[in-house]
C-alpha cells in the first residue's frame, strides 16, 4: 500500500565494513604477536587459494621477530627454481 505523502525514492543503506588501521608498527608486543599470528594465518591461507585457483607456483617464507621460519610452497620439488 503507498501513501502519496510518502517520497518515492529511498535511499539506499549504507553497510558496515571493515574499519581501516593505519599501518604503523604496533607498540604492545603481546597484541603484535597476536597480530602476526592471524595475520601469517591469513596470508598462508591466500598463498594456498592463489595456487589452487590459478594453478600458480607459490612459495612464500616468512620470518618472525623472533627468528622462527614459517614456509608454503604449493611444489617442494621445485620450491626456488623458476618452470621451465
């Protein structure tokens, strides 16, 4: 039912997102380790789905503060060597 007071036009809503950081180093070492952990999760994560989806070759290492190594590679055989 529409009431002829009303407007037609309504806007549309706006939804909620992800609030942007600001990138800067993060100052409390227990919420950076939190921090790097997620995010090394995440980023593991993206590597695997990029080499499933677009059969890609990835290898990715990344280090920790602490000196820990943390690797993927889709190929072990040929982890540093380019296709050929």
């Amino acid at each position: 039912m529409a009431f002829p007071n009303q407007a037609m036009s309504v806007s549309p809503q706006r939804k909620m997102g992800r609030g942007k950081i600001e990138i800067k180093r993060i100052e409390n070492t227990t919420n950076r380790q939190v921090t790097f952990c997620k995010r090394r999760n995440g980023l593991l994560k993206k590597a695997y789905e990029l080499s499933v989806l677009c059969d890609a070759e990835v290898a990715l290492i990344v280090f920790s503060s602490r000196g820990r190594l943390y690797e993927y590679a889709n190929n072990s055989t040929s982890f540093l060597s380019p296709p050929s």
